[in-house]
C-alpha cells in the first residue's frame, strides 16, 4: 500500500537528519536551519580526503580508490607514457591494475584532452567486508545475500561467530543476528565454493544488511544506515538492485574487476560517499544507481560500459566532471538532472541522442559540444542550464530538436557555434534558440 502523508513526511525527517549526520561526521559543518537546499553548500565544506600527490590542475588523473589523485598529466605528457603508472598499494588489499588501457585511454585522451583512471583493488584474503557500526536497541541486523547456485559461504560476524550459507540453486538467503553491546564490527564474507552478489530482493524491503526491526521495517527507510566501508572480495558478481541503497554512512568502498553490472538504485541516497572506481568489467550502469549520491565528486567509468540508465548520477549536486565512454550511445532522460556543481562534460563521438532533461537545472554547466553522431535533443534537454556560455554543434545537419523548451532559461548572452557554411541551416532549424535572441557564429 501507498505510505501515508505522515509516513511521508517523517521519511524527509529521516532523511534530512541523516544526511546532516553523514556531512559533519566526514568533518563537515550543517547550521542550524540548513535543509535540503543547503546540503550542496555544506558539503562543500568537507575536507578533500587522502591526500592529493598529482597535480589537480592536469587535465589526465589517475585516482585511487579514496579519491586521492596518484599522479596525473597533460594530453601531451600522457601521449609519451609506454606503459601505466605504478598501482598503488594499502594494506589488506590487492591492486588489480587500472580501470582504462593504456591503449584505450590514449584514444580517449587524443579525442577530448581529459580522463579520469581508477584503480581496483580486491581483497587481499579474498573476503568481502562490512564495516558496520551498532546502535543500543538496534543489535540484530538481518544480511541478505542473493547466492548462486551451488554456493557455500563463511559468515563471521565480527564478535567471534560464524554462520555459513549454503544454496543447491540460486536464491536469496538471509540470516538475522544478535550483538551483545553496540559498537563497531566487521561483517567477513568468505567464499568456500560457488558465487554471490550483493542485492536486495525485488520486494524492495529486505536488502543486503538492515538493522531495521522486522516488525516496523517499511519501504525506503534505515536501509544499510551503519554501514561505514566496504571490501569486496573474490566470488562477488555484481552490485544488485537496491544493494547500498539509503546507506548513509558509507564513505568508501572497493569493487573489484570482477563485478560486471552496477544495478538498479544501487548506490542511490549513499550520502557520504564521494569517490568511486567502477571496474573494467562493467558494461551498464542501472537506472538510479548514483542518483542522490550528494558528496560524489569523482567517478572513473571504464571504457567498456556502452549504457548508462536513466536517473544515473541525478541529484549528484558535488559532481563536477566525468568521463562518459566512447562505447555509450544515448544520455538518459534525466541522467545529470541537478548535477548543480558539473561545470564540464565530454559527449563523445558514439553518442547519438540527449534524452529529455538529460541536463536540466545544470547550474554550472559553462559550455556544452554537441558532436558530429548526435541527431535527435529531446525537450528539456538543457533547461535551466544557467551559465552556459556556449553551445557548439559539430554536425553539418542540425539535430532534430523536438520541443523549444529544450533551451529554456539558457542564458541570453550564450552563444551557439555552428560549423562554417551551415549557419542558415541552424538559424531556421525548428525548435533551437531563436535567433532574434541569440548570437549565432561560425567556427572553422
């Protein structure tokens, strides 16, 4: 059934004193008063973490999993490399090497001056890890774990208990646990035979690890609320639909090259986290999976992912650049929407459409290169996309662009660059800034 407007109501209570907490728990300062409007400001006042060793000003980083930059370069600096920076190394994981080739990222670097690299790391025991942290009155957690079939798995609970999951075909299996006290603990995962993956289950109620109380857990609240950091290790296959939802606390995670899809509202509403590596092996990103992610500042996509869904990275208000491989063909409806910090993003060549408000409330967005393989913008595309100071065509026929209200709130001092001899074309195509408005020019 539909929640109430009370249940409503006290879920946005919920939430805005979660968030509250994860910002000022990473070091963060929240006025009295602040609401969700405030929360892109205050995160802003957190401080940068790991230590930057690369210059943040070259345009080719190559980053760590805590969001450190390793090193980095100029386009004409990385085109001498013959082979990749060193992995970096910590103790309790393996490096697994960077998330681009050398090949693949020189292309891309060639193509547009910039890339972000990620380094992925597995476990150096093969387990995977929850770093959690008990509440008095809240000291039986329940673990979801969707196992493959013919799966046995290790469980140790971190107070000097083990459980063991078995499965004979695929499902989910769950277990509920009792700490004695409250305080920290870290959940080991170990596989003795088969594989598993971190999801919840479809009923969107039950997920990977909840300390909610069986018997007044609703839908969409305290989901994974403990949960500070995560090791993946071996035998994990993918990250599930809802599998870190609403997890609040969650500052860092390693996903190794073994994981393959990033799912549905995966990582949605994880607060705290600003930094992520997505493996070499992923090839789709879900619908939702980084949306509400509001200290996200840097992801590093891997060239082999040809789908990202629509919602992915909305409402990531401290994002502000990524990388979007040459293999993904269309940006979802409302994919960037209120990425509030984004003042730059490449569109690479592969791309053929802009989904409906793929880009809209964009505040910083300053200019935007519409390439050559694009032929279809829909509505709203770029609506209040407030500080664009220009957008460039590249094509020699203009995209269809299906509503006027694509350009809506553009500034009217931005300028719209068209290749040289199609500037008729442009100026009297159906639905682009009207030309008694806007300066149309010229380049090449």
């Amino acid at each position: 059934m539909p929640n109430t407007i009370a249940q409503n109501l006290q879920r946005l209570v919920n939430a805005k004193s979660a968030i509250s907490e994860a910002i000022t728990a990473k070091g963060g300062t929240v006025s009295s008063g602040d609401g969700f409007e405030d929360f892109p400001t205050d995160i802003a006042t957190i401080p940068s973490g790991g230590g930057e060793s690369g210059d943040t000003s070259k345009p080719v980083k190559f980053m760590d999993y805590d969001g450190s930059i390793v090193t980095s370069y100029t386009p004409e600096e990385f085109n001498e490399l013959t082979e990749m920076p060193a992995n970096p190394s910590h103790d309790g994981l393996t490096a697994q090497g960077w998330n681009w080739t050398l090949s693949d990222a020189k292309e891309y670097v060639s193509s547009y001056g910039t890339l972000n690299v990620g380094q992925m790391y597995i476990t150096s025991d093969g387990r995977t890890r929850l770093y959690v942290r008990m509440q008095e009155g809240r000291l039986s957690p329940v673990l979801k774990l969707y196992l493959n079939a013919n799966t046995k798995l290790d469980i140790d609970w971190g107070d000097d208990t083990h459980s063991t999951f078995t499965s004979t075909s695929a499902d989910y299996k769950s277990e509920r646990h009792t700490y004695a006290s409250a305080g920290d603990y870290v959940v080991s995962i170990g596989v003795i035979s088969g594989s598993f993956s971190l999801q919840s289950s479809s009923n969107n109620i039950s997920t990977l690890f909840t300390n909610d109380n069986a018997s007044d857990r609703s839908p969409d609240i305290g989901y994974l609320s403990t949960i500070c950091k995560v090791e993946i290790g071996d035998g994990v296959t993918s990250i599930g639909t809802h599998a870190f939802r609403y997890c609040y606390s969650l500052s860092q995670i390693t996903i190794p090259n073994g994981v393959t899809s990033i799912g549905t509202y995966a990582f949605s509403y994880c607060c705290s986290l600003s930094q992520i590596t997505i493996p070499n092996g992923v090839t789709s990103i879900g619908t939702h999976a980084f949306s509400y992610c509001y200290s996200l500042s840097q992801i590093t996509i891997p060239n082999g992912v040809t789908s990202i869904d629509t919602y992915a990275f909305s409402y990531c208000y401290s994002l502000s650049q990524i990388t979007i491989p040459n293999g993904v063909t269309s940006i979802g409806t409302y994919t960037f929407s209120r990425c509030v910090s984004l003042s730059q993003i490449t569109i690479p060549n592969g791309v053929t459409s802009i989904d409906t408000y793929a880009f809209s409330y964009c505040y910083s967005l300053s200019q935007i290169t519409i390439p050559n393989g694009v032929t279809s913008i829909e509505s709203s595309a770029f609506y209040y996309c407030l500080s664009l100071g220009y957008i460039k065509f590249v094509s020699q026929t203009p995209p269809t662009v299906t509503n006027s209200n694509t350009w809506e709130f553009i500034p009217r001092d931005c300028k719209i660059l068209v290749p040289r001899g199609t500037l008729s074309a442009y100026k009297s195509a159906t639905n682009y800034p009207s030309p008694s408005t806007y300066t149309y020019e010229e380049y090449g």
